[in-house]
C-alpha cells in the first residue's frame, strides 16, 4: 500500500470552531485563557477534513480480512486459551506469567481481579477501561462483552455499573471533538446470554484506540494516538491487537511502520468489521502523560520517551539495510532545516543555509508537504546533527532525531509560550539539545503589515490578550513569515555548531 500524501492542513477551523463556541459562553473567559496554551498547541493545525464521523472512510476488511488464527469459514479451533505474557518482571522465573492489562503505577485498576472490568476516570485527559478474561465483541453495538469461565456465574456485582461506556481518545476536556469519537460499551454478559462464537480468536489483548479526531495533523497523530497508544500498551511487547476506530487507510500507510511497531498482529477495523473477535483480555482508551510526554515514574517499568524513540528507530531501521558507517570521523556536522510553505516561513532561508554552510555545516533542506513518507523523513532526520525550523506540527519530527542531537525552533511573534509546551519541553525530555529562537519585531513580517509602535508587534502577549484566540490563529500563527537577522542568527548557528562538533555521530546508528 502506498504511503499516501500527508494532506496539508492549512485550515484553521477546528480551532475557530472551538474559539466560536468559547465566546458564546461555552466556558467562562478565565477558563478560555486559562486553557488557552495547552489548546492552541493541540488546535494548532487541524484539519477540517480529519475530524470525520467514523464512517467517513469505508475500509470494510482493509486489513481485517485474513486477520488470524482462525476465520469465520473453519469451526473454530479448540480453545486455545494461552495465557499471554504480560511482561510482568516480577515473576520472570519461568512460570506462566499472568496478562498484565494496566501498567500505571497506582491505578486503580493495576490490581483488577480475573474476570471483571475495571475503569480509571481519574484523569482530566482520558478515560481508560480494562477487561481482564474472555472478551468477545458485538459489532452492531460496538460493545465488548465479558463472559464468565466455563461453570461460573458471572461476577456480577450490584454496585458496579450494569454498563461502561468509554470515547478512547485523550481529549476528555475538549468536548466538541470528543462528540466526534464513537462510545465503545463494555459490560459482563448476562447469565441468559448465549457465548457469541468467536469468528476471528486472538491470544492477544485487544486495546481500542482512534484514528480519528484530529488525528489526520502530524503533530495530533502522535500527541493524541501513537505515543499514547504506546504509554498503553508498550509493556505488552507488541503482543497486542489494535482495534482501531475511525480505521482509515490514510493511517495505516502513514504510520505501517510504527503501528507494527506497536502490534505484531493486524490491525482491526472495530466499526466496520462485523466478525465476532475474541480476546483474553481488552484495554479501551489510551494514557497520557502530557503534550508528547512519557512520565516514567507513572509507568511501572519507568520507560521514557527515549524508549518511545527506540521504537520509532527500530520501526524504520528494521526495514531499511543496515547504515553505512560514515568513515570520515571529521565529517562536517549536518543540519537540517525544515522548510514551510505559505506561513510562518523563512523569507531568506538560502541566505540562512548559505551562513549556516559557511559556518561549516551540511545543510539539508527538508521541504514539508510534499507527500513524502515518513519513512524517508525518517531517515533525513535521523542523520542530522542539527534540525532548524520554525513553529509548527512538522516539527513533531524532532522524534526521528538521536539524543545527543539538537533541535532550533524558531518562534515567531506571538507563539513563544506555545512553542516551548508543544516541542521545546518533550525534545529537551528526550535529551535532545532545546533551543529556541525567539523573533524580534523586526524579523517579523508583521512589522511591514502593522504601524512602527503597534501593541501586536511591539507588544504580542498584550495583543494576544486583547484581541483572543481567532486572532492569534489569523495573524501569529496564520499570517506571519520570519526573516531571521543573520547578525543575530550567527551567534545561534556557532553555538549548534559547537555542540555538533562535541556530539555529532561519528560510527553507524545506534539501535536498539
Ligand atoms: C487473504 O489471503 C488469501 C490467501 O492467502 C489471499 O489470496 C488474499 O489476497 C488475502 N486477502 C487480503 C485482503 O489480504
Ligand atoms: C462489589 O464492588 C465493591 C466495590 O467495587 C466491593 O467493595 C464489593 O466487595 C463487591 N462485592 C462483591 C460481592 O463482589
Ligand atoms: C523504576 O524506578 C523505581 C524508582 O527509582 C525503582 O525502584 C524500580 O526498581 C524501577 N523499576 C524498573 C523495572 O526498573
Ligand atoms: C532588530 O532589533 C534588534 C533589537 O531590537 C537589534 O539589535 C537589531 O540590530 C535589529 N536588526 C535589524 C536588522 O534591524
Ligand atoms: C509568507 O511567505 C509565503 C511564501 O513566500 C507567501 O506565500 C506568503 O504570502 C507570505 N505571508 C506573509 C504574511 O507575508
């Protein structure tokens, strides 16, 4: 399947639609700043065309079709309830070791008994459920059933809810967009229902997640998908099956390389695939730990998001034969500099390379946009020891570098608080070297547009406050082009350099 083209979200409009219903009140006007930053870094670019009913796409069987063990055709074969290794440290001696569903360090579900459900609403971002036992599917209603071992009644209890219903996407507080995720049911069969006989039997734990909301932006694909899908499940090992809603095949080609990544079996289409499936066990809902964080101390085996870079690197070096090591250890360090079309542009960026290049760096220049895949992103910036670019979701790349490397973001005017909580923080987290150029009035094209002395280029948080959010999204992040001072510049490209020199690579890549 070809990697389809990244479809350029240049509309603003899912953000102007929740500006909208902002000021009619929706939430008080403390609240709409008070949320303003973590929202604008995650409204940023989304793209009208994503954030699509479930139905938008008709994938029936894309890849579900010849998805396992065994098929609707065959009787099933006999149970094969083999207990699944949940990578449970403690008891690595050998023995069987018990599924592991919820890897969270005091969840109230870490300690959840065999055969029941079990949900953490605590989080202002998500809500996660978890089924431990014989979970079969009902694809009409979009529920997961729970049914009781052989002989046992179910574990009903009086006090537990007869219904749990979950939206798995990690934006609980936003609800525009979370009305557009579908509510997946989870309940214990009742004693009179019939076991719905498996079509499709899995030996791995199903977690549900969404490729929809605003999933179609980059920056939105790894924020509220793959990264959180990956906090979820990372301690299952790829022993997982991920029962996606939303399905698209705009997704699954963009990101084969990391949804393998996260699941060595296929991917099921939830919504459209009407097969019974049968799971030992089954996650609803995905973690998160802040805008394109890991938390380690949240997460039993204290993984990182160094480890989420791992499994980026091994995803797209497995594929690809093993780099040649560059000889020459002297080799100029490379810098990569990501070019933007229509806004927040570097009006003279050849001029810029050309320092930068007499400065002693080979430059890339890595064009946006242009429906390349990931994978050859990937590999271009993985061999920079530097990456340049100004604000904005392609950035979310800054992944593909190695630790030790360094990203520059430059912030336009206006942006600077949201540049640093989208990308500046989580780069520094995945030890990569931050820093971040913020633009002066005049390396503003603003100050051509605005009279000398205006507050919105002399004075941008004044401006921001006075003037809201649809302006922010209008003219800082959609009507404004950079021109960076190369006197000024200079001093940043030599202090990249220097870092460069003292860090850059020098034998093949690390894997892992
Ligand atoms: C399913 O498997 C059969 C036989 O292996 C193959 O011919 C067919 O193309 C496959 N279908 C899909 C959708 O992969
Ligand atoms: C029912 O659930 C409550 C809380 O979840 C628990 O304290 C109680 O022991 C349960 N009762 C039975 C009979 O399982
Ligand atoms: C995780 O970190 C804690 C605290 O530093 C430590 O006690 C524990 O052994 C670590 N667990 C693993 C699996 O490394
Ligand atoms: C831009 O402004 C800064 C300080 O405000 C000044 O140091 C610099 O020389 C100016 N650059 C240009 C090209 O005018
Ligand atoms: C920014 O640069 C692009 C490409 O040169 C151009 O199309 C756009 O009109 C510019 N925007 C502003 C606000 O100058």
């Amino acid at each position: 399947m070809a990697a389809s083209k990244v479809p350029v979200p240049k509309a603003l409009g899912a953000m102007e639609d929740a500006a909208a219903a902002a000021k009619k009140g929706k939430w008080g006007f403390v609240q709409f700043f008070f949320v303003l930053a973590v929202v604008l870094c995650v409204l940023l670019y989304a793209p009208r065309v994503f954030v699509l009913a479930p139905q938008g796409v008709d994938v029936v069987g894309f890849f579900a079709a010849n998805s396992s063990t065994s098929s609707s055709g065959s009787p099933p074969p006999v149970l094969r309830q083999r207990v699944v290794d949940g990578s449970d440290k403690e008891d690595d001696d050998g023995r069987r070791r018990r599924l592991v569903l919820d890897n969270q360090v005091n969840s109230p579900c870490s300690s959840m008994g065999d055969h029941t459900i079990c949900c953490d609403r605590s989080s202002v971002h998500t809500d996660v459920c978890f089924m431990s036992g014989d979970v079969r599917t009902d694809a009409a209603s979009l529920s997961l059933l729970l049914f009781p071992p052989p002989g046992q009644q179910p574990n009903l209890n009086a006090s537990s809810p007869p219904e749990e219903r979950v939206r798995p996407y990690p934006r609980k507080w936003e609800r525009l967009i979370m009305e557009r995720i579908p509510e997946v049911r989870l309940r214990v069969a009742r004693p009179e229902e019939e076991k719905k006989e498996c079509d499709v039997r899995h030996d791995a734990p199903l977690l549900v997640m969404s490729a929809g909301g605003y999933t179609g932006n980059l920056f939105h694909s790894f924020n509220d998908g793959l990264l959180p899908a990956w906090v979820t499940s990372q301690h299952l090992r790829r022993r997982v099956v991920l029962g996606v809603l939303s399905y698209n095949p705009w997704w699954a080609g963009t990101f084969r390389e990391i949804i393998s990544g996260l699941s060595e079996h296929h991917v099921v289409d939830l919504v459209h695939d009407t097969r019974t499936h049968c799971f030992p066990g089954a996650i609803v809902g995905t973690r998160f730990h802040g805008i394109l964080l890991v938390d380690a101390a949240r997460l039993r085996d204290n993984k990182t998001i160094v480890d989420f870079h791992h499994l980026l690197a091994s995803s797209y070096e497995a594929k690809q034969p093993a780099p040649v090591p560059e000889t020459n250890v002297r080799r100029r360090p490379r810098l990569g500099i990501v070019s933007r079309k229509g806004t927040r542009v570097i009006e003279n960026q050849a001029a810029v390379a050309a320092l930068a290049s007499s400065m002693g760096f080979d430059v890339d220049i890595l064009e946006t946009a242009n429906g390349v895949p990931l994978s050859v992103w990937y590999a271009s910036v993985s061999r920079c020891d530097a990456l340049l670019g100004v604000h904005g979701a392609d950035l979310t790349k800054f992944f593909f570098l190695r630790p030790g490397a360094s990203l520059t973001q430059i912030a336009p005017l206006g942006v600077s608080a949201i540049a640093m909580d989208c990308f500046g923080v989580p780069a520094a987290r995945m030890g990569v070297r931050y820093e971040q150029y913020e633009v002066g009035g005049n390396e503003s094209s603003l100050a051509r547009k605005y009279p000398p002395g205006d507050e919105v280029v002399a004075d941008p948080e004044k401006a921001k406050r006075s003037k809201g959010w649809g302006f922010v999204a209008r003219v800082y992040l959609g009507g404004q082009n950079v021109t960076l001072d190369l006197g000024r510049f200079r001093d940043t490209l030599a202090g990249l350099h220097a870092h460069a020199m003292l860090h850059k690579e020098t034998g093949g890549r690390s894997r892992r």
